[in-house]
C-alpha cells in the first residue's frame, strides 16, 4: 500500500475542525448528522464536505451516510473498514443491539477458526450487508430476548454490547449454523468449562424455554461434567417426551437416548475426542 504525505492530507480549516471534534468526542465512525451537528452547516455543504474528505482520503465510506475516519499514518486509504465490531454497533443505529453467535464466541475465545462474519442481534429486522469485504449479519429478537448482556471494550475509549459467555452458549445451542455447528460450539463449551456458570446456563435456558436448547445443554453438561447433577436436574424436569436431534444440521440418524430425549446424530465419542485435540 502506497503511503501519501503532504498536501493531499493538508486540511482546510472545517475539514480540520470536524476531525479534530471527532476524534475528541470517539466518534471514529460517523453520520452525515454529526457532520451538521459539528460544523452547523446545511445540507448540501455537508455532503460536498464529506465527499471532498472521502476523496482525500480523510474519511472512507461505509454505506450511505455512514463513514469512517482513516488513521493519518494509512495515506491515501480509501478502502478502510476500520474496527468491525464498531462498524457493527453504529450499523444498529442506535437500536438495542448486541454482538451475538460467532462472533460473541470469538471475542470470548471460544473459537479456533476465524469467523469472516460479524452477528449482530438487534430489535429490528435488518438485511445483511458486504462492507469492504466483510459480511454483518442481524438476527431480530423481541425486547425480552435482551439478556445476558456485557459490554466488551473495544478500545481504551471504546465499548459494544455482547452476549456473555452462558448466553452465547445458549444462541448457538438454538442456531449452531452461526457459530461454526455444534461440534465448534462443545469445543467453545470446553474451553471456557473452568469459568462458565452452571447455574446461569441453566437459568438463561429456562428462560429461553427451547426444548431443542434444553436437550442439548442438558447432553453437554453431563457429557462434560459441567455443573452438579442438581443443576442437570432441573433441566431434565422441563423435558417433554418428543426427541430432538443433537445437532440440526445433520442428518437425522443415530441412537436415541432416552435420558435426554435425544437423537445422538454426532456421536458422543466424537464429541469427546473434538475437545481432547
């Protein structure tokens, strides 16, 4: 990547003064609104101004409206994204929102594979969108789906809403297919077995009152040796006689174990062997 110095990064003095705001009020990402805010400008100005930014290379955009301040040590950068998970938080635009499924697994370390999408959980149906070669994905949930929350810094000045580990294990329980499948989601459950909360884990499941999600936690659990047999208990005492496959992605195949009132369609000698590796 070339470097450019000199006059092509030299600033008028609005140009300066907007990015100068910026910057003192950690807004690296921001809307063509923070701009007027700033600068008490018009419309038109504002959007001639930013544009004027974009092609110098001061500012790089990420959807209509939506931009990006470039670090002055990239030069002429027009193709930056920037941090993702930043990106993520101002595409909710200023909904609840929370970093979930993959994602939420690899800021936890839960994972040992890249994840190449950003999950994004928020109030509102959204379309997924491609930015500079990244994918943000948004699940819908009502307002009451709005626990087991954290917040994880991003930077020293900047912070997202993510689901906690117990939840995380909770989402990708019910959607395996956003979290890598559920032989990666044990593996992730393995990892972080010496910190995660037995107890919460089996509130959040009860709440989330999924009998596919209480199967399977309850199958993990034992087959992990995570938790006592009371908390294992209380999930057995939600159990319904109709049986659900252990991983949904898969055929439907395998032994049915009563306990559980599941399908082992991944085999428990599989599930072993993935975490011993």
């Amino acid at each position: 990547m070339m470097k450019h110095d000199g006059p092509l990064k030299t600033l008028g003095p609005q140009a300066a003064q907007l990015v100068t705001s910026l910057h003192e009020d950690n807004k690296l990402v921001f809307r063509l609104e923070d701009v007027q805010r700033i600068l008490s400008l018009e419309e038109p100005t504002t959007r001639s101004l930013v544009r004027t930014l974009v092609n110098r290379g001061v500012a790089a955009r990420l959807k209509p409206g939506l931009f990006t301040l470039v670090p002055f040590e990239l030069g002429r950068e027009r193709e930056y994204l920037g941090n993702p998970f930043i990106v993520a938080r101002e595409l909710a635009g200023g909904k609840d929102y929370f970093l979930s499924h993959g994602t939420a697994m690899s800021i936890h370390g839960m994972v040992t594979q890249p994840q190449l999408v950003v999950h994004v959980t928020t109030t509102v149906p959204r379309r997924p969108v491609r930015i500079m070669g990244t994918e943000f994905r948004f699940f819908a949930s009502a307002k009451d789906g709005f626990y087991g929350l954290m917040d994880h810094w991003v930077t020293k000045q900047e912070k997202v809403r993510i689901s906690d580990p117990e939840r995380t294990i909770l989402d990708g329980l019910r959607m395996p297919e956003y979290c890598g499948g559920l032989t990666e989601l044990a593996k992730g459950l393995w990892i972080r077995k010496p910190d995660l909360k037995a107890d919460r884990l089996v509130d959040y499941a009860l709440r989330l009152d999924v009998g596919a999600v209480i199967r399977r936690l309850g199958y993990l659990m034992e087959l992990y040796d995570i938790g006592t047999p009371a908390d294992r208990d209380r999930l057995r005492g939600k159990l319904t006689g109709t049986y659900a496959s252990l991983d949904p992605l898969m055929p439907a195949e395998g032994k049915y174990l009563r306990r559980w009132r599941l399908r082992l369609n991944v085999s428990s000698d599989e599930l072993l062997s993935t975490v011993r590796t």
